[in-house]
C-alpha cells in the first residue's frame, strides 16, 4: 500500500474533500453519464468515480458491478491519488502492488486497473475516475487523453457546486452583486440587489431605470464611477443614496472591478450592500451634536445672562433649526389674579405680514409679548399642561383660528416646560416639513429642561430683586444679614424666624413656630455626633458654632453653620436662644468636589487609582489565608482600535457601560475602579472570579441601539498569599495582564512569580526594539526579482533586517514574532514604508529605476491609520510615482476580514500602488474569491519551489498556481529560485518572474548598483531563452 503523503498535506486533502462534497457518501446521479462514457469509450465492463476519505474508498458513482465502499488499504484508487497522472495496470495478477488485493483474487477478479486522480483547484487528489476489467489488456492513448479530460469534467462539476453553495451563501448574508458586459451594456443583478432596488423578479428594468432611482446628486457620481471604470480602468467604493418605486429611502454600498482582457475592460464585476441603518445612525448622531451644542448654549446663557431675555432668542433659533420649523416661541406661563394662565413670549419669530402687525411686533416683542387666549391651540397647552401636536391645525377641534392675514399654519407644536412640579414655560414652533411626534418631543427633552431653568433664573431674579424691596422694611438685624435668623425660649421651642429661615428650609414662621429647630429640620443623616453636641451646650445655657446637615420642606438636603448664642434674661424673666443659620451648602459641594477630584474617576464615577490603592490596602489589614481577597486587573481588547473608529465619545459611552458593570457586579462584595484608559480595577472576595468578570464584559453593550461586543484580559494576584504591599500587588496583577495579554483576546493569568521574569524580558526586549526604531538601528535589505526570459531587473523586495548594537545583524525571525500584536507591529511597517520611498529617492538620483516591494502584515493592513498615512507618505514624496512601490500580503491576511481586505486592497489600487499576493498557495481562498481580489502579482511559496525538483506534489502545485494565474490574467513570480536547475524548470513551466539566492541573496542598498551592472554576467547566455 502506498501510503498518504504527510500529515499536513493529508489534513489538507481530506479538508479539500470535505469542501467538495460536505461530506455526502451518497452516490450522485448527475455524475453517472460520466461513468457510463469512461466505461464505453474505454470498452469496459466496470466503470467508478471514487472519493477517498481517511479509512475507506467509496463510490460517488459507478457503472458495473462494483462495491459501494472498500478500505482504503484494499483499494487501487489510494495509489491514484497519489500519482500525478493516469495510473494504468496491464495486468493486476502480475504488479506486486496489487495481485493480493481482494479485488484481484476474489470476484470479480480485477486484471486490468486504469484510474485518473480528481485534482482540486489547490492541487489535492480527492479521489479518482477508473475503468475496470477482468482481463489483461492496455489504453489506446486516445482512451488515456479521453479519460483525463472527463476527469477534469468531473472537478469542474463539482467545482460548480462549490459556485452555487457560495452564491446562496452570499445572498443569505444581504450582499448583492453585480455584472456588466461593457460591450453591450447588458447588467446582470442577484435577488438581493432586486430587493434593495425594491423591483420584483418579474419586473422588466433595464440598468437606465435603475439608474433613476438614486437621487439625482448621486446618479450622476455613480455614472462617473461606472465611466471612469470603463474609460480608465478605475475600480470604485462608495455610498449612494437612493428612493424605492414605494417611496423607501436607502443608502447603499456599491464597488466595482473592471476586468480587463487584452488591453481593454470587457466587464464590470461588483457588490452592493445596504448601509441604511448606519447612515440613519450617522443622521441620529449628527442631530445628537447639534443638540448638545444647543444645550451647552442654553447652559452658559443661564449662567451669563440670567437677567436677561435675548438668551431666549438663540435658543429660538436652536430650536427651529434642529427642528427644521418655520416659526414659533418660547414664553414664560404665568397665572393672574383669578389663577388663570397667560403667555408672555419673550422671544417669537417676526412673521408680521402687514404695517399693523409690524408695529405690534415693534411696539411688544422687545419685552414680551403677552397672550391670553385660552382657547386657542397653544392656550389648550397651558390650561392642561399637556403637549399638543396638530399636524392638521385647520381640522383640529382645539384650534382658535387667525387673524386675517396671517401666514399659513400647516402643522404645530406646543410643550409645556416643568420646573419642581410646575408650569413655567412653553414652547411653540410650526410647520415643519412632515409634521411633528412625540419622538421629537422625546429628543428636545434636554434642551427643554436647559431653557426651563433660564425661564426660572429669570423668574428668581424678579423675585429676588421684589425680595430686596421686602427685606428693607425689616429690623436692623434682618436687613444686615442674608442668613437664617431663629429665636427660641429657653426650652428650644421657635419664637420667631426670618425670611432668610424661610428660604434656606422652605418652612414660614407658621410651620415653624412651636417646634424645635431639630425636630423641624433634622434627619436621617445628620450626624449624631454633632447633635449630641449641641445638646450638651444648650442644656448648659451655653453658646456653640457646628456644622450641620438640615432637610428641607420638600426633603432636600442642605448644610448651615450654626452659631447660636443665649439670649439674656428679660423683664418678664424669659430666656432663650438667637442662632443664625449661613447655608454652606456651596462650600460643601466645593469640600465633595474636592474629595472626588482627588478619589473618583470623573468619567465612570469609579475609585480612581489613588482610591483603589487607599482601599486595597484596609482590605488587606483584614484579609486571612482562610479568606483572602483578589485583585483583578482588567484590559479591554482592541479598545483602541474601536475608539478611532467610533470616535472617542462613543469610546468613553463604552467605558461608562462597563465601568456600570463592574459597580453593579461589586455592589454587595468587593469594590471597582478605573486605573487608566480602558484599565479597570476589581478588589474582591474569591466569589468573584476572572471568568466571572469576563462574562460580565462579554454580555452585549448598545451604543446608539447598535450592539457592541468586548472582550477583556484579565490579570489576578492573591492576598495574602502574594504577601505584598499595595502598590505591589498592583504590579504584580499587572504583570499577570501583561502575561494574559500576550496569550491573546479574552484571556486570563494569575501572577506567578516564575513567570516574571520571563514576561520582563520580553517587555525588555520590545522596549529594545522601539529604542532601535528611534535609534535609527534598522535598515533594509534588497533582493532583486527578475524576469528569466528578458533578463531584466523587474524590481527588488524590501526586507528588514536590525542591526543590533550587541547581537549583530538581525533577521526578521529574531525580533517580528514578539511584536505580533502590539502597536509596534504598525509602528515597523510605518517605518519600512517610508524607508523604501526615501531609498527610491537615493536611487532616483542615480539613474536607477524599479519599483520596491515591501511587506504589510495582516493587522498593519486592517488598521484604521493604514491608508491615511500611507496617503500621506505618497504625498511627502511626490517625485515617486505610486507604480514604484509596491505591497506584498500574505494569502492569509484576506481571509481574516475578507470585506475589510478587499476596501483597503481597493483603495491602493486607486492610488496606483501595486499589490501582490505572497506565499500563494499556502492559504485555502477559493476561485470566486481569488477573482475578487484586486492584486497584479501571484508569487509562488519558496516552499514550493525549492522542492518542485524532487517533488512531483510540489511540481504540480506549482504548475497549477501558475495555470490559474494565467487564467486569471495575473503575472506570477517564484520565489526560492536557489539554481539554474530551478529556473530552467520555471521557464519549461512558463513563470518567467523570479528572485531567490539562485539569483541574488539580499543585500544592502549600496551593493545594488554594481549588482545591477553585474547581473547580465551573472546568466549563462542561453539562460535568456
């Protein structure tokens, strides 16, 4: 038995079956013509097509008598597919490999075998096409050809099947693809895109009806981007809104790919996806902003200008436009003396329409215009303190009709504006455009509340300003003192209290008067302590100063200093007391800001890092063996990447959300905190545990109603088994982050001593290799690419190399695998990039011309910052042309995020920068994505091409690469050419683009200009053939 041919490529080819077939054993009759016409034309009695799994052999489809499945040890097809070609056995009783076979000595004793391999489209046998007979004889070689090309048919329909489960994958997943044939113009749209258009499968609709239904703005910058691919080979990405034959608005996606034969674009290939609900978000946010800015308007008016009115007027304007209103007001409700409502409008829109409403606008607007009409639309608002919305004015039984002349009320709003209960204010705005709802109403709630406390700072001030009046008329102490003035009898009882009292507690003389000042304004939280201070003075007749929390009528809270004296004894022999009460309550609030500014986390509300240390270090006083306490540190996972992308507001939304959590999970047990960032801080007992913390991260979070899913690291250290100070502690959690973190996303580690060290030196050595960067330590290395036939340079591969002030020269293997994964990964490809363009200019200025590859890692490529800095790199070397540089990706960096590949990949393009696929045939993409893909250079695995000499599997898999980059109209390089022997069998194979040591090792960039002048010696002359 000839047994499988690696593990790995083993593993390969039993997952390229699987992809095939989906592991159905079921025969398939669409193959049996296929098996019949190999039997007939091979003129034999037993026909198969067989796929071999990793035990056995079984028949998709046969011809003849044969068994529907046989062990893989028992079978001639296991020999097959591991040939190249067509296996044929003349006389299976005389070939070793066979005579012992069941088959062969037992019915229907095979004596004559013929199979063909089924190769895949990456080069994996899956099993074979074979005839049968039960006597010796051999193959026309017209029956061999025959018998390979119904082999391929059979892989081609399969093959056809791997198209249709993609397509219905694609539709299910809501992305609509597109073609046209530019010659004809004739378009052809899936169902998906059918139903973004909003036309049915019947519908008959050509592509100019289509076009019609993009708004006009947009139609035209889809027919530049349709012309512009056509005419100048430009591919194209945008968003394009558009309104459905049902009046639907939506906003699209659309790319397109022109495909190019002989010179010419011959098609258009593309997709379209639906981004509505993400441009309805963008709309929602940017309304968001613009209400906030109001709201921040209202607020510093309220605080600049709360004497005045004209505050109101912008806020007129703040509201009309955020409302897309035509007119209205805002007013101040006040009640006369019957107790009924009126309007005083402090600021209303000029809609005078003649010279006698001007003068009355003239005359009344500039202090308020006053409006009585109960029975009117917006007197219905005041009367019942409720909002109305007409959205047909002229049909609403609550309407009081206009004066002659007045401009046309198509739709109206009115909201009436609370304060503590009450109704200060209302607004009034009209005919918007599609009328007005309570999600409106819902939406201006904040700003409302903003001018609710402008049009009661305006009411206080009345009131003080009356107060002031008041105050005059009082005793001499009354008039010199803003401050709470209570006088009691000798047993506590009040006497008398000023206007002051009144304020500060909301209680009158009335409510007051009899009771003592503690049972009227003492509660629940105020301190003992104090109180029982106070207690021990006044039963001694004695004076005291204290600071004391009092509650209010309405049962806020509120902070006085009190000093209170005894009054002497009068006539009548009475005594008693006189304290005056000074609200503190500012200084207060001053004193608690304080102690948050210095403790609390002014986003999240949590113990900040100052705090958490103060914390942790009481827990640990009472902290046992028997019940220690855990100290977490948490890391959000690839936070950074989406506060670029969802912009930091929403980044800090995210971190409230989270830090929300934590507070809710430590609530009985335990307390959290935010250390830094996206760094949070958990102290607890062990019934919290990291998997614990990492559930409650990992449940979903909702920004703007779209869901958000984060993942954190954890790192643990125990106390007191970790016998540390605070501060350590910390540390060492840190360093079981740091430990988890390199392990990937949504990880956990638990601080181990032994393992510190290791995790230094790795922070040790990128530390290094940022200073190197800094330093200046790297450089690169070129090595040539060239085309064997012409042999001209083609261009030359960038590859870094660190020169390390210790170790020497260091490849990439020594020094890249410990930056996967950090922010070093960019900041190294940043730098190859920009290095390559300042060496094209060294070389420029020598007469040296070729294009430099360099390579972009999976995660440089995906980032957010990748195309606007490499935009701004092309832009600081304006003299090198796009074409002279060019990007290498690995096969596997697509697959990743396939979508988000294909935009960035689409937008180099665009820019003029070539990129081109490495280590081909190493990664599993299939045909239709291979096609997708915008790149112009396939190079071959050096892997590959080191063994194709002795390897015929490699051979084939280079040949196959090769063919199919071929069919696709895409030139392919071979990389580890290390012998003539290698390029000889590349030129037979029709690869005529090459680089490996065979032809240059790299090198550094002074040695390439003599190289240059040495390469035409370096080939055998009949090398150029």
């Amino acid at each position: 038995m000839v047994s499988p041919a690696g593990n790995q490529h083993e593993a390969q080819r039993l997952f390229t079956l699987k992809r095939y077939t989906l592991g159905d054993q079921t025969a398939d009759p669409a193959l049996d013509r296929i098996t019949r016409l190999a039997a007939s034309l091979c003129q034999a009695p037993i026909g198969l097509i067989t796929l071999v799994d990793d035990t056995h052999v079984w028949c998709k489809s046969r011809y003849g008598n044969a068994a529907d499945a046989i062990p893989r040890d028992d079978s001639f097809c296991t020999h097959t597919i591991a040939s190249a070609d067509l296996l044929e056995v003349p006389d299976t009783q005389q070939d070793p490999r066979f005579k012992h076979l069941p088959l062969v000595v037992k019915p229907p004793a095979i004596r004559f075998y013929a199979g063909v391999p089924l190769i895949a489209d990456n080069g994996q046998a899956i099993g074979s096409l074979c005839i049968m007979d039960t006597r010796p004889r051999h193959l026309t070689e017209l029956q061999r050809e025959l018998l390979s090309q119904l082999a391929q048919n059979i892989i081609l329909q399969l093959a056809n099947h791997l198209v249709s489960r993609a397509q219905h994958a694609t539709n299910k997943a809501g992305i609509g693809i597109w073609e046209m044939d530019i010659p004809s113009r004739v378009t052809h749209w899936n169902d998906v895109i059918n139903q973004l258009y909003g036309i049915g499968e019947n519908d008959d609709i050509d592509r100019f009806s289509r076009l019609n239904v993009y708004v006009d703005t947009d139609k035209a910058r889809l027919q530049q981007a349709l012309d512009a691919a056509v005419e100048h080979q430009r591919a194209f990405n945008d968003t394009f809104q558009l309104i459905t034959p049902q009046g639907l608005q939506r906003w699209v996606r659309m790319t397109g790919t022109p495909v190019m034969a002989k010179g010419h674009v011959v098609q258009l290939i593309g997709t379209m996806i639906d981004v509505t609900p993400r441009k309805r978000i963008e709309t929602q946010l940017l309304k968001q902003q613009a209400l906030e800015r109001a709201i921040m308007r209202a607020q510093a008016s309220f605080i600049d200008e709360q004497e005045n009115t004209s505050a109101l007027n912008y806020l007129l304007d703040d509201l009309l436009r955020l409302t897309d209103s035509e007119y209205g007001f805002i007013g101040e409700v006040l009640v006369d003396q019957q107790q009924a409502p009126y309007l005083v409008a402090h600021a209303i829109t000029d809609i005078a329409w003649d010279e006698a409403s001007r003068d009355f606008y003239a005359r009344n607007a500039p202090n308020g215009m006053i409006f009585s009409n109960l029975d009117t639309l917006f007197g219905h608002v005041m009367r019942h303190e409720e909002v109305v919305i007409a959205n047909q004015p002229g049909k609403d039984p609550r309407r009081g009709g206009l004066p002659p002349g007045h401009p046309q009320l198509n739709a109206f709003l009115g909201v009436p504006i609370h304060v503590h209960g009450h109704c200060i204010a209302m607004i009034g705005l009209a005919n918007r455009p599609g009328g007005y709802d309570s999600a409106l109403v819902d939406f201006l709630a904040p700003l409302l509340g903003s001018i609710g406390q402008l049009v009661n700072s305006l009411r206080i001030s009345r009131q003080q300003r009356s107060d002031q009046t008041a105050i005059a008329r009082l005793s001499m102490v009354a008039k010199k003192t803003s401050n709470g003035v209570v006088i009691t009898d000798a047993k506590g009882r009040i006497e008398w209290v000023n206007e002051g009292f009144t304020r500060l507690s909301g209680y009158t003389l009335a409510d007051a008067q009899g009771k003592t000042p503690g049972a009227l304004l003492q509660g629940a939280q105020t301190d003992p302590v104090t109180l029982s201070r106070i207690s021990s003075a006044l039963a001694q007749k004695q004076g005291f100063e204290e600071e004391v929390l009092n509650y209010r009528k309405d049962g806020s809270r509120y902070w006085v200093h009190i000093s209170c004296n005894p009054l002497p004894q009068s006539e009548n022999g009475s005594e008693g007391f006189i304290a005056i009460q000074s609200d503190i309550s500012e200084s207060k609030a001053h004193e608690e800001a304080l102690y948050k500014a210095a403790n609390i986390d002014e986003l999240t509300g949590l113990a900040n890092q100052r705090l958490v240390k103060e914390k942790l270090a009481s827990y640990c006083l009472n902290a046992t063996n028997e019940q220690p306490i855990d100290i977490h540190i948490l890391n959000l996972d690839d936070f950074r990447r989406l506060n670029e992308l969802l912009g930091y507001q929403a980044g800090n939304n995210l971190l409230v959300g989270v830090a929300r959590r934590l507070a809710q999970l430590t609530t009985n047990e335990g307390f959290s905190g935010r250390l830094s960032g996206d760094e949070f801080a958990v102290i607890t007992r062990s019934s919290i545990t990291a998997s614990s913390l990492q559930r409650c991260i990992n449940e979903t979070l909702y920004l703007a109603g779209q869901p958000i899913k984060l993942s954190t690291c954890v790192g643990t250290t125990r106390y007191p088994h970790d016998n540390s100070d605070p501060d350590t502690l910390i540390r060492h959690a840190y360093q079981a982050l740091y430990q988890a973190k390199t392990s990937g996303p949504s990880q956990h580690a638990a601080y181990n001593p032994d393992e510190e060290q290791s995790t230094r030196h790795r922070q040790k050595q990128r530390h290094a290799i940022h200073t190197g960067l800094a330093k200046g330590e790297f450089q690169l290395f070129y090595q040539p690419q060239v085309n064997l036939q012409s042999r001209c340079v083609i261009g030359v591969e960038a590859l870094i190399r660190w020169q390390h002030p210790i170790e020497g020269l260091l490849s990439p293997a020594a020094f890249l695998p410990l930056v996967e994964g950090t922010d070093l990964e960019y900041d190294i490809g940043e730098w190859v990039i920009e290095a390559a363009l300042k060496q094209q200019t060294l070389w420029q200025q020598q007469a040296i011309h070729m294009p430099i590859s360099v390579n972009i890692s999976p995660r440089h490529l995906l980032h957010p910052g990748f195309l606007p800095q490499l935009q701004a790199l092309l832009a600081a070397y304006p003299h090198i042309e796009p074409r002279q540089l060019a990007l290498e990706i690995l096969e596997s960096a697509t697959l990743d995020d396939m979508q988000a590949a294909l935009a960035v990949l689409s937008a180099c393009q665009s820019l003029g920068i070539d990129v081109a696929l490495d280590d081909f045939g190493t990664g599993y993409s299939s045909l239709a994505y291979f096609r997708r893909l915008p790149v112009q250079l396939i190079k071959v695995d050096r892997d590959f091409v080191r063994d194709m000499l002795s390897s015929q599997d490699d051979r084939a898999i280079v040949e196959s690469i090769i063919f199919l980059a071929k069919k696709f109209s895409r030139p392919v390089l071979a990389e580890g050419v290390e012998t003539m022997a290698h390029a000889s069998a590349l030129l037979a194979l029709g690869c005529y683009l090459a680089q490996g040591y065979g032809i240059a090792r790299p090198m550094p960039a002074l040695e390439i200009p003599q190289w240059l002048k040495d390469w035409h010696t370096t080939l055998p002359q009949d090398q150029s053939t």
